[in-house]
C-alpha cells in the first residue's frame, strides 16, 4: 500500500511539473506575443531547454534590432548570440534553434554593415545555419526567406563577395518564390522579397515590389513584432516612391 501511495505522489509531481513547464514556455511564448521581449526571453533562458533558449534569442534579437538603444545594442545582441548558440548545443536537431541561431548573428551583420559582417566571417556562418535549419524541416519558410536575402545581399555586394560565399540572385528568387509558396499571407515574406524585387527583376520589379508591399499592408496585425514589420512595410513603400 505505502509503495503505490509513493508510486502515485511521484507520477502526480512528474505529472505538476510537466504542466508548469508547458505553462511556462506558453507564458514566455504570450510575453513574446504582447512585445515583453526581455520578459520572454529570461522566461525562456529559465527553463534551460532548447525551445527555451530558441525563444530567448528570437526576443533579444527582435528587442536589439527594434528598441535598444546605441549604448544597449551589443550587449543584448551578445546575449541574443549566446542563446542562438546554448538552443543548438542543447538540442542540434531542432531546426529552429537553428533558425533563431542565424536570425541573432542576421541582426548583429544588419547592424555593423556588409563591410564588417564580411571580414568577420558572419555571412558563412549565417549561411551555414540556415542551411542546417532546411537540412532538418525543408519547409521551414523563416529560414527558406532568410536564405534568400541572404543570397539577394551577397549577390549585391559584388563581385569578391559573390565568389567568396556564392551569393546568386537566381538562388534568392527560387528562395523568395518557394517562401512565398508556403506563407503567402505573412506580412514578413512580402516585406523581405518586395524590398529586394527591384535588384532581383529588372523588368517588373518596381511593379511587383509595389503589390507586394501593399498587399502585406492589408493584412491584419498579428502579434508585437507584426506591428514592427508593418513599420517596415511602410518604410519599404515610402523608398520605393521615392526611388
């Protein structure tokens, strides 16, 4: 009798500390949601698990690219880093580990300049973990679109670039068009190809450009970070005009 009673406490605790730990990761995933990006990703550092630090780097990153200032910029990008790399180390099959990994080490490049990004290395590495993200889910269209605008940029870097890491504009198209495939309706796809179709498509890519942005502008508002690409979408829009 005392050994199923002590059977049932330790099934009934295992079982408690599943669910908090579902909560938890849905709490980090709710204060992400809402733009509590720091909250989101101490919550999702505090669990120690790979999705955990996957989230963590998606908010830092988003936080340093949208809301630090000059003087908080490296060091919340460092950390972001840091998370990108402890998601990996602790679960190397979960693509979007992966995925946050390069989005973290994207932010940071986006930051310093193509100059810098180049001479430091991190064009390869950022390749390299996107590459590892579609190795893992082939459909992963967040990473099929960084992909592509990581080709787009090299290719329009010029020549030393494109023959240093490969950089093809075909390459981005094929990306950008298969992204667009799988999300047709994510404001983040329109965003990321519309800006780049005038370099990618010389005869209609102001054109397409345009629908594109202004169709992404007609989608409703998803969650925090929505907002900021839809910032963006309005920015896109306004250089196209001007262009």
């Amino acid at each position: 009798m005392n050994r199923t009673v002590r059977l049932a406490a330790v099934v009934g605790a295992t079982l408690i500390a599943a669910d908090a730990t579902a909560q938890s990761i849905e709490d980090a995933n709710a204060a992400y949601t809402e733009g509590r990006f720091v909250e989101a990703a101490d919550m999702g550092e505090a669990l120690g698990t790979s999705a955990g630090y996957a989230l963590a780097a998606k908010s830092l990153a988003v936080h340093a690219h949208y809301e630090a200032s000059e003087e908080e910029f490296s060091e919340v990008v460092e950390r972001a880093i840091r998370m990108g790399e402890e998601a990996v180390a602790a679960d190397p099959t979960n693509a979007d580990a992966h995925y946050q990994s390069a989005h973290a080490v994207g932010r940071y490049a986006q930051r310093v300049g193509a100059f810098t990004a180049l001479r430091e290395g991190l064009a390869g590495r950022i390749r390299d973990l996107l590459e590892a993200t579609l190795a893992i889910e082939p459909d992963h269209f967040h990473a099929m679109l960084a992909l592509g605008g990581w080709h787009a940029d090299i290719a329009a870097e010029g020549f030393v670039a494109r023959t240093m890491y490969g950089g093809s504009e075909e390459e981005a198209v094929r990306l950008f068009e298969r992204a667009l495939e799988l999300a047709p309706e994510s404001r983040v796809v329109l965003h990321a190809y519309g800006t780049r179709l005038q370099r990618l498509d010389k005869d209609r890519g102001t054109e397409r450009a345009r629908e594109m942005l202004e169709r992404a502008l007609s989608l409703p508002l998803g969650d925090a970070y929505d907002d900021y690409v839809y910032l963006d979408v309005l920015d896109g829009l306004d250089a196209l005009n001007e262009g």
